[in-house]
C-alpha cells in the first residue's frame, strides 16, 4: 500500500464530486505569500495550518492552527516549516479555507479480503475514536457496488434522518466510486461535516491506494508519502519511479549505518533473507527486492542504487527457486551495474554472495560466475545450495 498525504487525497476525492475546502500546499513562505496574492479565499476567509506531513496527533503536537486571518496563517506557516520531530523534518504545510458546521461525521471504506467493508457514523473528528461502538457497517462483494437501498438502510441504521441521511447516502456513493476508481486500499473523511450551506464537506482525507497501480493513473502525480518518519531519499523516490511505470515490482529503502547490501528476488526471499542477516548480529544497509520478471533495465537501476550504498562491505543476491522470473535476463542487469559500479570504484573490497534458481538459471549463474575473471570477488552458488548458507558466509568474513 502506498499513503497519500491530506492534499492529494483531498484532490482524489473531489475529483469523483466530494465538496472539500479551498486548500494550497505549500513548501516554503515566500510560495505561500505569493500564493495569498492571487487567491481570494486566502485573503478573505479564516484558515486552517496544517503540518502536511505522514504523522498523527498533529493537533497535539502543535501542528494544527485553526480559525487563523492571513497574518496569522503567515506566521503559523513560518514556524511549522522545517520544524524537527525526531527523525522527520517538516517540509510541507497544508493551508485550507476553515468551513463553519456544527455537526462532525465520519466514512470510510477499507479493503478486506471479501470486497470493501464501507463505514459510517453519526460521531466524527476525535469523537470517534471512544464511539466506535456507534459506527455501521455494509459489506460489499468484490465486483459489486452498493446499491442506492442499502445506502440510505446504513445511514438510517447509523442514526442519519432527513435530508441529512440523503446526503450521507449520496456521500458514501461518491465516496466509494473514488475507491473502487482509484484502486484504494482505504479511504477515511474525518471529519465529513455539514457546513452552514448544508452541504456535506470532507474537511480530511486518509487515503491509502495500491502502488503497483500508478502506471493505470496518469493524474497521480502526486509523490507518496514516506512510512518512515522522513522524507524518501532520492535513491528511493527514482526507484519508485521505475517501479511505476514496469511489469513486475522493484523496492528500495535504505538503511544509515549498515554494511550487509541486500538484492533479493521475491517478497518472500526479501524478508527471509533480512531476518536471516539481523538473526546473525548483521546490519543491514537497506531493504531491496526485484520480483514479478521486471526488465533487465529495471533491475539495472536498482543494483545501481544498492552498489552506491555508503560503507558496504557485502551484496547479497539472493533469490529461491524462480516460477517465471527470467535468471538469465534479470541478472543481466544486475551484472551490467555491477561493471557500472566497478568502473566508478564504488565496489572496492565489496565481496558479492549469489544463490538463485529459476528459467534460465544454468545460464544466468555462469554469467555471474564470469564475473571472476573481471576482478570481482563474487561467490556464486545455485538451487542446491540452501538460501541462508550464503548470509552465513558473509557473516563469517565480516
């Protein structure tokens, strides 16, 4: 799953007809002053501040301002920017038009492994969280939408009456055509509030959505946001780029301070061999894996990043038994960054460790192999060798 941060999905959800304020992100103050030249809305109505930031209990660490004029605003975007919370900075801050209710909601439709569990209450905001008891349920099989009867049976069940339950009902549709579109894995409003003009508006938005999906959006340009309490590095926002536009699936996040470089082949294989090296007293420099028979080029590119690595000492190129990944074709392009890297002295004193099997792995594993010749210290082994032996090995020579 990949998160997307308050503005962008905000802009998914008006996209498919949801009413949300007027918002700018903004990186900078000089981007916001000039930004409050040109837009009205900034210059008439109370705003909202807000750290736009993958982190929760903003509001409790001070990084929500509410009910702010323009000076205000100014002033509470200069202080949030670049303001440190241990691992992460604050890079971006989210200014919205404040919208005046009375009444706070809640919806949300999540994945499950049956369809989509679509949910509503009467309660929103923090008020959810101690009435979750409150909150209603509909079921929706996989391939199915919700029908305009089992909405307004939920919103009525939910406590929603009148026009309001009409509109909830209509909400929830549009809330759930943005998810089944978007390829969502979740989508939260908290709160959806009834604004003094009685229309129901998203004043936020969680939304997870499937990465591995982004080459059927041409519209998400959008980056996503880091799960790890910074910002992507560059190296990992450029193969997650690759990642987006190939069949199949390359990864990359890097670790600071470790010595053990991972390029695994599988999920599965990724994690096994990780656990493997941190269960020996290993650390490692990065998480990595290729799957899913990617391109050689991409597979390139990843083994570029990981040869760049700061103070490796070992490569793992691990990898079970293949179904259809071609060995042959994928290490062509690990070998061909591996010539790259060496070329530009980036591997000196690095030992390289290899166990794989697969379609073509008779001729993958000589090519690997060949690698000897050309002054790499490369340790190559096939199927029959099991897949921790060569993490032991690496161990063995720290």
């Amino acid at each position: 799953m990949a998160k997307v941060l308050e503005g962008p999905g905000m802009g998914l959800l008006r996209k498919w007809g949801i009413s949300t304020p007027n918002y700018v992100v903004v990186t900078s103050s000089e981007e916001f002053d000039q930004l409050s030249q040109v837009n009205d809305w900034l210059q008439k109505s109370k705003l909202v501040v807000k750290a736009h930031e993958a982190l929760g209990s903003r509001f409790k660490l001070g990084l929500v301002k509410v009910g702010l004029d323009l000076t205000a605003a100014k002033a509470a975007v200069r202080e949030m920017l670049g303001k440190k919370l241990e691992t992460l900075t604050i890079r971006e801050v989210i200014v919205s038009e404040a919208v005046d209710h009375k009444e706070e909601f809640y919806a949300s439709a999540k994945s499950t492994r049956d369809g989509v569990d679509l949910m509503v209450a009467t309660c929103g905001g923090i008020e959810v969280e101690s009435n979750w008891d409150k909150v209603k349920h509909l079921s929706i099989e996989i391939g199915e939408a919700p029908t305009d009867s089992a909405l307004s049976s939920l919103v009525k069940d939910a406590g929603f009456s009148g026009e309001t339950a009409a509109k909830m009902a209509e909400f929830l549709k549009k809330m759930f055509t943005c998810f089944d579109n978007e390829d969502a894995q979740y989508v939260e409003v908290n709160p959806v509030v009834l604004s003094g003009k009685g229309e129901l508006v998203a004043l936020d938005a969680v939304t997870l959505l499937d990465g591995d999906a982004k080459f059927r959006h041409k519209d998400w340009t959008f980056p996503f946001a880091a799960e790890f309490g910074r910002a992507y590095t560059k190296n990992e926002e450029e193969v997650m780029a690759v990642d987006a536009k190939v069949k199949g699936s390359v990864k990359l996040i890097e670790i600071p301070g470790g010595n053990i470089a991972m390029l695994p082949a599988g999920g599965g294989a990724s994690v096994y061999y990780s656990d493997a090296v941190v269960a020996r007293g290993g650390k490692l420099a990065n998480y990595a894996e290729y799957s899913g028979d990617p391109p050689d080029w991409a597979v390139e590119v990843l083994t570029e990043k990981v040869c760049s690595l700061p103070g490796i000492k070992h490569i793992i190129v691990g990898g079970a038994i293949a179904n259809f990944t071609d060995v042959k074709k994928t290490f062509g392009g690990i070998i061909n960054a591996f010539r790259k890297a060496k070329n530009e002295g980036k591997l000196q004193g690095v030992k390289i460790w290899v166990r794989r099997g697969g379609p073509n792995e008779l001729q993958g594993l000589a090519a690997m192999r060949a690698l000897q010749d050309e002054g790499f210290d490369i340790h190559v082994f096939d199927r029959k060798t099991p897949l921790t032996d060569i993490v032991d090995m690496a161990m063995a020579t720290k």
